[in-house]
C-alpha cells in the first residue's frame, strides 16, 4: 500500500514539474537580477516626453503619443534618427514587459525621411492594466544599443 502511495506521488510530481517546469523557468529568465547599474537614469518615461541622446540636436528622439484619450492603448511612435545611424534592414520597435513578462511584441515601423513612424494598440494585461512596457529597437534581426530603457505604461 506503501509503495503505490509513493508511486502516485512521484509520478503526480513529474507531470507537476513537466507542465509547471518550463513557464517557471521562463519567468526566472525574463526578470534580469537587479544590480547597482540598474537605477532611475537607466529608464526614460515616454509619458513624461520624448527620449532622448547623443546630445546634439540632430541625435536620437523616441517620442510616444495616445491617439485618443478614451482609448489610451491607441499610441503612435515616432523615432527620429540622424543620417546614415541605421544598418540596414527595417526598422521595428520591440515591446516587452517591464512589470511583468508577457512576451515579446514586435512594432514595424515605416520610414518617412529621417523618421519612422508607427501606429499601435499596446498589449493589455488583465492582472495590471497600468502595465509598464519596454521599448527596444531592432533593425532587421539586429538589437540596437540603447543608453536608455524607454518605458510606457498602457493606462496612465
């Protein structure tokens, strides 16, 4: 009687750990452990006004607007880029959580001279609709470095 106690037991376990294992894990890598670099000058808040760098005044800008107030999810992002900074390939801004993961959205954005624009509805989260969203870019497969960690909230 013993062992097939034990014998339920492990194998209740191992279909835990075989439907539970791989989302834990996945939570464990998406949250990046704090560290002494990671302060309030590492992120820049689209809802306060653009992001900006590079200090001249033909630079980098990431600028973020809601199309309609009553629907705050409805955004428009405009980058603007000095001549000649973007490999090439197309331009795509990349949303993933910074609250909380909830994969990765990809943006496509559309050139127009030395910006790209794009339109969007933000993904919403049923569990924190005051989500906080990170924006990074990515030119065809390739990241761009961002001295700064531009973030959005999908209700504000």
């Amino acid at each position: 009687m013993l062992r097939a106690l034990l014998v339920i037991v492990i194998i209740v376990g191992a279909v835990s750990l075989m439907v539970f294992g791989p989302q834990y894990l996945r939570t464990l890598q998406s949250e990046p452990a704090a560290s002494a670099q990671d302060t309030a000058a590492d992120v820049c808040d689209l809802s306060g006004g653009p992001c900006q760098w590079s200090g001249s005044g033909d630079g980098w800008q990431v600028s973020l607007e809601r199309r309609n107030p009553d629907a705050p999810e409805q955004l428009a992002l405009r980058v603007k880029a000095p001549a000649g900074a973007l490999p090439e390939g197309a331009l795509v801004a990349v949303l993933s959580g910074h609250s909380m993961y909830m994969g990765e959205y990809p943006v496509p954005l559309q050139a127009n001279g030395d910006t790209y624009v794009a339109e969007f509805e933000a993904p919403l989260c049923s569990q924190d609709p005051d989500m906080a969203w990170t924006l990074a870019l990515q030119s065809g497969q390739q990241a761009l470095p961002l001295p700064m960690n531009p973030v959005f909230r999908t209700r504000h």
